[in-house]
C-alpha cells in the first residue's frame, strides 16, 4: 500500500503544480502588452499590477496606492527595476573579478549576480535562510576584512537600524578603495525625522512601519560623507527606461524615488 499511497500523493503533486501554473499563464493574459518592461524578469507587459496600503506617517494616514507597480511576473517593484536599471546602465559590460556584498537580497537581483562569469558574490542577511545559500552577517559588525569588496548593495536595511551610522562606516571599511555601495532608504522630504524614544507602537504610528527606525530624508548624503563616502544621489528622474511609468505620482513611488552611489 506504502508505494501506492506515494504514487498517488506524487500524482497529486503533480497535478497541482500544472495547475498553478497554468493558471498563472491565464492570469499574465491581463498583463499582454509592450508598454513596460521588468528587466528582472526581461518580460513586457501592457500594464503592472498595483500595489496599495495606507500607512500612518507622523500620526496622519497616507494612501500609499500606486497604478503600474508590481511585475506580474517575478513580483518586482519600482525600486527594483530602478536600481537594476541603473546598475545595468551604469556597469553596462559587467567587469570580471568583480566581488559584491549583497544585504537582504532581493530574489531577482542575487540570481542575475551570480549567474556573472568570474564574480565572488556574497548574499547576506542578519538572520538568513539556509536555502537560499545567504551567509549570516550583522551590518553594525561585518565579519570581512577592509577593504574586502568591489561593490555592495544595501536596498532598504539601514531604515531598520538604529545606529545607521555605525552601520555605514563599517560599509565603508569594508568597501575596497575606488569601490562603490549603492544605497537605499525611503525617503521622505528633505530633511530626516528621527525620535529615538520612540517605542514600536508609536514607530509605526509616525514612520509607518514600527520596524523603522526614522523617516529619512535627503540630508542622508551628509551621514554618508560623513562615514568617507563620496556620494551622489540619483533619481527615477535621472534613470530612463520603460521600468516604470515615469509620468505617475504617488506617496509610494515619491518615498522609493532615490538611490545614494557612494564612492570610497
């Protein structure tokens, strides 16, 4: 009986992967089209999938609703198609030799990097998942070498950390010289609001989120010149391409509109 009960769940399985899948190609029919195109995936569509919540941002709830938004492919969101987009045009031939520190990596991203020929890629979080094959790192106490690293990317980790500071000078020392770390936080205005008495409860009532730990603005590039970097800031504006739609607005696409490329 044991064998055909294995059978029989294996059949089962089966079954409902072909399904899931099928009905996943009937769902991307409502996505047919040429007029984005998600470079994580190298997919067209004709529209995105919205994304949507309403966040409390000091004490006053925001719509953060955006049209055109998600990929409906791979998931991807405007920040991810922005950064890819940008380190792609930036890099343009990836160079070989190349050594990157990836923090919280995005699923999309750490397969492009380590599918590059003759990259030492190091994908990494503060509590990991063994399947993914990411080392546990703690960013307030990274366990390399300085000057270890040709680029790092940290895309939305230093608004979780209380002493970003910290944080980014030991971005810094590990960074090789010439090397670059491409950052990114929410962003919300110009200056910086941070109270550190906060508790969770009224972290998530004036940031949005109680797991942040301020609502950064643009005055971050002078936290990162102060740590050695020498920073430039870049934005959706600067960063043509078909990733988003460029002519939109919304809380959401303002605050994941910036990108800081630091230099060490």
């Amino acid at each position: 009986m044991l064998p055909l009960r294995r059978t029989i769940s294996a059949l089962r399985a089966s079954t409902h992967e072909r399904y899931a899948r099928l009905r996943h190609r009937l769902h991307l029919l409502k996505y047919l089209g040429t007029r984005f195109h998600c470079p994580l995936c190298d997919r067209r569509f004709g529209r995105l999938q919205p994304s949507g919540a309403t966040y409390t941002l000091r004490g006053v709830p925001v719509d953060h609703f955006t049209a055109n938004s998600v990929c409906p492919q791979c998931g991807s969101g405007i920040r991810h198609r922005f950064i890819f987009t940008f380190l792609q045009q930036t890099y343009g031939v990836w160079p070989a030799d190349l050594s990157i520190l990836h923090f919280a990596p995005e699923p999309g991203f750490a397969e492009f990097f380590r599918g590059l020929r003759n990259v030492r890629y190091v994908g990494c979080d503060l509590q990991p998942c063994p399947e993914r094959g990411l080392q546990q790192v703690d960013i307030l106490d990274i366990p390399f070498p300085e000057n270890s690293f040709d680029l790092i990317v940290c895309v939305h980790v230093l608004e979780h950390i209380r002493d970003d500071l910290r944080a980014i000078r030991e971005l810094h020392r590990v960074l090789k010289p010439g090397g670059k770390a491409l950052l990114a936080v929410p962003i919300y205005g110009p200056t910086t609001f941070d109270d550190p008495a906060l508790d969770f409860e009224q972290r998530q009532l004036m940031y949005g989120i109680g797991d942040h730990m301020r609502l950064n603005g643009l005055d971050l590039q002078a936290k990162l010149t102060e740590a050695g970097f020498r920073v430039q800031v870049f934005s959706t504006d600067d960063v043509p391409g078909d990733y988003m739609d460029h002519a939109a607005s919304s809380p959401h696409i303002e605050s994941d509109k910036y990108l800081f490329w630091c230099v060490k």
